[in-house]
C-alpha cells in the first residue's frame, strides 16, 4: 500500500526484485537501515528475506502513516523501527541505535541533490558497520560523488532512468 498522490516514488517491483537477487546472501541475519523509507517496501522485503531487523526513517507523515499500517499488518512490529525525520539535515537520529546496520537503503526523491548529503550524514553518524552494504536508488541525472568516507561504488546497475548504485564500506 502506497500514499496516494506523487510524494512517494515506490520502488518498481522490477527493479526491487533485481536488486534482491544482486544481493542474495547480502540480507540474511542484518540489521537494515531504509532512509527515505516511503511504504518501507525495502526494508519489509529485506525483514522477508531473513534479516534480523529493520529501522525505518522519512520525514512524510502520509508515508509514514502507511509504513506502519504495513508494518502492523505484517505483524512485524518487534522487529522494526520507524522514526519521523528530516535525513538531510542530519542523521542523528540514529545515535540511540545500539549496532551499527549492516545494510542500508538510500532511495532518496530524484533530481534534489539528496544523495551525497544523506551518504555524508549516514557515514558521519558512525551508523555503518565494518563490512555494510548501502543501495542507493536514484536518477541518472545525478551521478555518485566519490568518496565519501569509507564507501566505495562497487557496482552501478541502470533500469531506465534509474540507476541502482551498490556501495560498500572499506576501511
């Protein structure tokens, strides 16, 4: 289920299906970071595929009135997390978190420059584990900056006009 109107872009089931299957083995026994969250449909998909938890952030009352109707009609309320916050102003939100995630989804409006800034803020925050996974769904009008702290780009997949970047921390 998705708030009706334009403010929520949720992930084509084409695109969310592929970038599963890239990550195979990637989700099993993580703890996932969905920023720009919208329906949470990332980071549900990821709680299905045997993650061990979930933390939801946007900052849209709307989109977070229907992630956690999702949430709850799923019945995954012990497993998850959603906080109401504006990610691009910074991501202190996350300093109550006890583990770092291991992987984390970054599907940000397109064309509003949010990318580097949430990548900025998500790995001044300390948030990341060692060995973290971040997806990052975005426009191809708006390229990955490199680097941006411990992230490397390691692989860039195009679905249209949509580019899913696959970064990864290296220490």
């Amino acid at each position: 289920m998705a708030p009706a109107g334009m403010a929520v872009r949720p992930t084509a089931d084409r695109v969310k299906e592929s970038v599963f299957n890239i990550l195979a083995g990637k989700v099993q026994a993580k703890r996932v970071l969905d920023l720009f969250a919208g329906t949470g449909a990332l980071g549900i998909e990821s709680l299905s595929r045997g993650a061990v938890s979930a933390v939801f952030v946007d900052r849209a009352k709307a989109a977070l009135s229907v992630m956690r109707s999702n949430i709850r009609n799923l019945g995954l309320e012990s497993r998850t997390r959603v906080i109401h916050w504006d990610i691009l102003k910074n991501l202190n939100c996350l300093m109550p978190e006890r583990d770092a995630f291991d992987l984390v989804f970054l599907d940000p409006p397109y064309e509003t420059h949010a990318v580097s800034r949430a990548l900025v803020g998500l790995w001044s925050c300390g948030a990341l584990a060692t060995d973290a996974h971040v997806v990052i769904e975005h426009s191809s009008r708006e390229p990955i900056v490199q680097p941006i702290g411990g992230l490397v780009l390691m692989d860039q997949r195009r679905f249209g006009k949509t580019l899913v970047s696959f970064m990864d921390t290296v220490l």
